[in-house]
C-alpha cells in the first residue's frame, strides 16, 4: 500500500509539473516599470550616485547646522567632522524620512571614563530616534545602550566594537513612522542596522522618540525631519556621511 501511494504521489506531480511548463511564462513576468539605473560607489562604504552626500573630505560642513538656534560649532577638517564639546548638537538642513544611511564614526583614541562616558555620541533619525554610538571595546554599560542599540530600547544581537581610535561603520535602513490625521500612530518607525559589515539591529520596531527616563512613546511630527549628531561632551569623529531617501 505505501508503495502504491508513493507511486500516486510521483505521478500526480510529475503531471503538475508537466502541465506547467505548457502553461505560458510570460504571463509571471514584469517588463514594466524598468528599476532605475545607478552607479554603485566604487569601494565598500562608497556612495552611490543617486546618495546625496552629507560630509566627504573637503571641509565643507554646508549641509549642517547647530540646533536651536545655535551655530554650527564642530570641526570640520579634510578627514571628518569632530565633536566640540560644549558646542551642541548638529543637525542636517535637509530633511529625511524612509532612508538609508552610511555613516563611519570613531571615537577617541584616549581611553576615559567608563560605562556612557566614554567615547559617547549618537545619531538622531529624524531628530527623536537614536541609534547609540559609544565606545564598548572592553567597556561594559547596561545593554541597550551600548554601541548599536537603539537606545533605552533595542540592545544589539552582537558587540563588534573595534577598538578605540579605530574607524567603524553604521549601514542603516530606516522606515518612517506614520500617523493618522489626529495624530495616533499608523505605523511604528522600524530600523535596520549593520555595524562592521555585521547586523546588530534586524529589522525591529522603535518603540517611540528616545528618552532617558521614562517609557519612549510616539507624538505625531512630520513625515520628514533632520539627522541629528549628538555632542554628548565626548569628541566622537564622523565622516563618509551619505544618505539614500526611499
């Protein structure tokens, strides 16, 4: 019997599979739309050429100011943008929704302090939702609010921090969140994130704009809004910012 039914079975998808290849492919096909053509940057960590290139190698902090009301106080040199304690936040003058992100950042070669401060910094999508940068090469901190968390809330699947004083890598697809006109959420923010070549982040939902105390909750903002990049006293350096809107 199972002989005879094993038989039945090959013989029923032997006529499937014959049926469709006399079905038409085409009909599984799309020609149309055509997917745009861009050129790839020419090395890891290059932009391509439909990014739009927030800081390169050329001194030129044009793309950023200070907040609230503050001037653009960070040095800006041929390799990379550099934390001035004291002179505040910095933010993009272009604002992004769903986008991804390369940024290379690097924090002192220095070691002081332990635990948050030590090499300390962070990068505000949309100004509210921080994706954490800190110095965790041999440096224990609670666990989501280490390098690659999203702070206060998502602890990262691994630590591959390198050691201070050496360059790092965030890749980052961010989704925006979506509200509805009076103001609930739609749709929570969601983040993916690499760091190193490595995910640390897959994926996850934020929970709301970053606190550091208290729940994180959402408040309805517009559907685009500036990058951030902490001065957190600490003089974390960034560098090969660009941005991808989607």
């Amino acid at each position: 019997m199972k002989i005879a039914f094993a038989s039945v079975v090959f013989l029923f998808t032997a006529s499937c599979a014959a049926a469709q290849d006399k079905g038409d492919p085409t009909i599984t096909e799309i020609w149309n739309p055509v997917p745009k053509v861009i050129e790839a940057g020419k090395s890891y960590g290059g932009a391509s050429s439909d990014a739009i290139v927030l800081y390169s190698t050329k001194k030129d902090s044009s793309n950023w100011s200070g907040i609230n009301g503050k001037p653009f106080g960070w040095l800006a040199d041929d390799s990379s943008l550099t934390v001035m304690p004291s002179k505040g936040d910095i933010q993009t003058k272009q604002a992004f929704g769903d986008c991804q992100l390369h940024i290379e950042w690097r924090t002192p070669l220095g070691v002081k302090g332990t635990g948050q401060d030590r090499g300390n910094s962070g990068i505000f999508f949309m100004g509210r939702y921080e994706l954490q940068v800190l110095d965790n090469f041999n440096n224990v901190t609670y666990s989501n609010g280490q390098a690659g968390s999203i702070y206060k809330q998502r602890m990262p699947l691994v630590n591959v921090c390198r050691k201070p004083g050496e360059w790092q890598t965030y890749d980052v697809i961010f989704t925006a969140p979506v509200f509805y006109d009076n103001g609930m959420l739609k749709s929570a923010a969601r983040i993916t994130v690499l760091q190193n070549g490595v995910l640390v982040q897959n994926n996850v939902e934020i929970w709301g704009a970053t606190t550091y105390i208290g729940v994180a909750k959402y408040e309805k903002h517009s559907s685009k809004e500036p990058l951030i990049l902490q001065d957190h006293s600490h003089k974390v350096s960034y560098r090969n910012i660009w941005v991808r809107e989607l």
